[in-house]
C-alpha cells in the first residue's frame, strides 16, 4: 500500500509561570510548582490539495477568544486555513485559566503568549511532515470511568452520591477507547492520537500537570520512543468521572497515584489497538464545519428561584457565591451564540468537534448514526459553551444541569450539534 498521506506532528510547551491561577475549582488556586509540563501538540496531514490540522492542549477548555486567535496565528504563519484547524482542550484541572470573569484570575500576560506557542507547534509540524499511512482501532475499556450523577429518591439527580441516599447511576459510559496511529514505510508509530471518555480532574492540588494524559504519553514513549507526538482528545465525559462512587477500591481517589494508574492502563490499551491495528482502507482526507444558533439559556422562572435560593442560604457555598454573582452580571439573556460543530475526516475515521462538556448519551448518539467504520467525539473544540445536558438532566437538576453557571445554553443544544454532527459526518462519507 502506499502512502499517500503527509503526516507532520510537534509539540510545544506552554506551562504558565508559578502563581497563576489554575481552572477547574469554585476557589482560586495559584500554582506552587510544576509536577510536569503541559503541551500544545500539533498533527499536520495533507492529501493532495487538501490539509487539516488538529491541536490538543493541555488545559481546561478552549474559550471562544482562544480559539479565535490561535485559528488565525496559524492561518498567519504556515497559510493554512483557520477553518480546516481543530483546536481542542482536554480538560485538565491543574493547568491555567483561559476564561475571563472565572473564580481564578486569568494570567493575561501568560494568555497572550499561547496562540503563537500553537502556531509554533503548528510550524514544527509542518516542518516534519514525511509520507505516512493511517491506523485506526478501537477496544473495550471498563472499570475507570464512572457516570458521575445518580438518581435519588425524590426523582431528582446530583452530582456523586449524596452521602449514600443515591438509589443508583443515572447513566451510562462509553467504554470505547480509539486511536488513529501514523506510520512510515517501517510501520512505526511517529505520532498517535487517542479518544477516551473520561474528566480529567485527578491530580488535584497546586502543581501544575498534563494530569493522565502525560502519563499516557510518557509509557507510549516508553515503547514508541521519545519523539513520539500523542494526542490526546477527551470524548463526550461531561457526566463521566474516575471516581468509583459506590463499592470500595484500594486505589486513592484523587492525586499522582491515581493519575497514573488511569495513564498507564489507558496507554496500554492505546498500545493493543495500535499493534493490532490495519491500515485504513481509505486515504480519504476532509473537513467541513456547520454554524448552529442556539440561544443562550434564559433567566426564566426556574433560574429566579435558584437565584432567591442561594440568596436566602444562612451558610452558602462556594458555589452559590458563584452562582449569584454569574446570574446579577449575565447580558446573554435573549441573545444566541454561533456554536460551530466541525468534523475531520482521515480515511475510515471521523472526528467530531463539539465546544463544550459534553453528556456521554450525545457521544454515543453521534456514534450510532454514524456510516463511518470509527467516529472520535472531541470535546470543548474550537470554543467553549459550559456543560451540554441531555433533557432529561436539565430538569432533573445536579451540577451540570445548574442554568448559566454550568449549562450556558438554552435546553435542546445537545441534540442540535449531534444533529449537525450527523449531517456533516454523512457528506463527507
């Protein structure tokens, strides 16, 4: 077979100084020290005249200011076209804030600096680009991802189990791990990309970190050797977690052993896909985009109860402080937002990429109607809109499903990008 695609893949580092506060939590926390560095990393492939990037980073999300201005570094400085670039973040909760107005203060001097660190990595991939064919492969992971809301009694749902009232999981997982792997002429792997539903908020602490997915990298380097470039991407885990809520394990719920326990039994079965992985039948290569106007979520009855609420609280929590001081300074009622849904096609696979946390049953909905042989689903992509519910969690409540503090978006956004996702998967298989 030959091989009629050009693969180029780098990374850059884009650790912010200590001191800069880290996203994720509803208290600031300014980093102390560096447990490892985070990335931006970068895979290139051209076919012909068609090129398409994709970029994941090591932070919490892809805000719509980011993603903006990295698209047109990247156009600015290798002339590729901001609209075939798929940014995506994989949610780590030990790296920098990117959003304004967030309980940790931006670094603005640090946010500044990283739209051309993504262009570097960009240019460093272009740079190495060689001929490459593409592998793809799935397997079957269980056991450390866990749907992180529960039902109660009352019918209502929350987040973990509600100090043991919870009658039981209110949802399912998605077990399929996936990766795309990209060789030479000697079959070995150069650059590997992976999808796993999974939040990554396991390290915890003060030091920043890549969290599992360094971990990942660092065993595949192990095999592959140092100049392998991974990408990781996080699928549809806006309800998924690592945390086993019910049942005991000897395993620490939170911190460096727990990050590696999830790291290298991932790359491990990133490693069983790539070994037994075929080449793709298709050297197909395309991208294509659609712009869907959903309104943001509306100050209705619901949300000027939860507003009178966390007001009338004699001892509010964090969160509460939060939630009133998003809800007296929001100007998005009324109005709606441009969500883009993108979708990348190498050969027999499909990526997808949506621009928020986004509930593991729209995942598995874009996978079911989906043609193609695999189908990737790339959360908090080329911007950033909150959690994306299903309907029923909208009005069962929990964390996820809280209006404009977590969910920004008016219900039914879920199943308009996977109705986008569906349309665009079928042109361009």
């Amino acid at each position: 077979m030959e091989l009629e695609l050009m693969v180029g893949a780098a990374e850059q580092c884009i650790t912010p100084p200590l001191g800069t506060g880290l996203a994720g939590y509803f208290h600031n926390r300014p980093a102390t020290a560096v447990h490892d560095d985070i990335f931006a990393k970068a895979l290139v492939i051209e076919r012909d005249d068609t090129t398409v990037v994709l970029i994941a980073c090591d932070l919490i999300c892809i805000s719509p200011q980011m993603g903006q201005l990295a698209r047109a570094a990247v156009e600015e400085r290798t002339g590729i076209p901001g609209w075939s670039v798929m940014i995506s973040a994989n949610h780590i909760h030990t790296g920098p804030e990117v959003r304004k107005s967030r309980v940790a203060p931006r670094n603005e001097e640090w946010f500044a600096t990283v739209p051309g660190l993504v262009a570097d990595a960009v240019e460093k991939a272009v740079a190495a680009k060689r001929p490459a064919r593409a592998f793809c492969g799935r397997t079957h992971e269980e056991g450390l991802a866990f749907n992180r809301r529960f039902r109660l009694p009352d019918s209502s749902e929350t987040f973990g189990t509600a100090g043991g009232t919870a009658v039981g999981s209110a949802g399912p997982t998605d077990p399929e791990l996936q990766a795309i792997a990209f060789a030479g002429e000697d079959d070995a792997p150069f650059a590997i990309v992976s999808n796993y539903s999974l939040h990554i908020d396991v390290m915890g602490g003060t030091e920043i970190s890549s969290d599992y997915p360094g971990v990942m990298t660092e065993v595949l380097r192990g095999v592959y050797g140092e100049g392998l470039i991974h990408l990781f991407l996080n699928g549809a885990c806006g309800n998924i977690n690592h945390v086993k809520y019910i049942g005991e394990t000897h395993v620490p719920r939170k911190g460096p052993i727990k990050s590696r326990q999830i790291g290298r039994a991932l790359a491990g079965a990133v490693m069983n896909v790539v070994e037994k992985a075929e080449p793709s039948a298709s050297t197909d290569l395309a991208v294509a985009s659609e712009i869907v106007p959903i309104p943001f979520y509306p100050v209705n009855d619901r949300v000027k109860a939860m507003l009178a609420a966390a007001k009338g609280r004699k001892e509010p929590k964090s969160s509460d402080t939060y939630f009133i001081k998003r809800i007296e300074a929001y100007e998005l009622d009324g109005k709606s937002a441009d969500v883009e849904v993108q979708v990348v096609r190498i050969g027999d696979a499909a990526v997808v990429a949506v621009p928020g946390e986004y509930f593991v049953e729209w995942g598995l909905e874009i996978k079911k109607w989906s043609p193609m042989p695999h189908t990737l689903v790339s959360e908090l992509s080329n911007s950033w809109f909150g959690y994306i519910p299903t309907w029923e969690a909208l009005e069962r409540g929990g964390y996820e499903a809280t209006p404009i503090m977590s969910s920004q978006l008016a219900p039914g956004a879920g199943q308009h990008m996977a109705d986008a996702a569906f349309r665009l998967i079928r042109k361009l298989a």
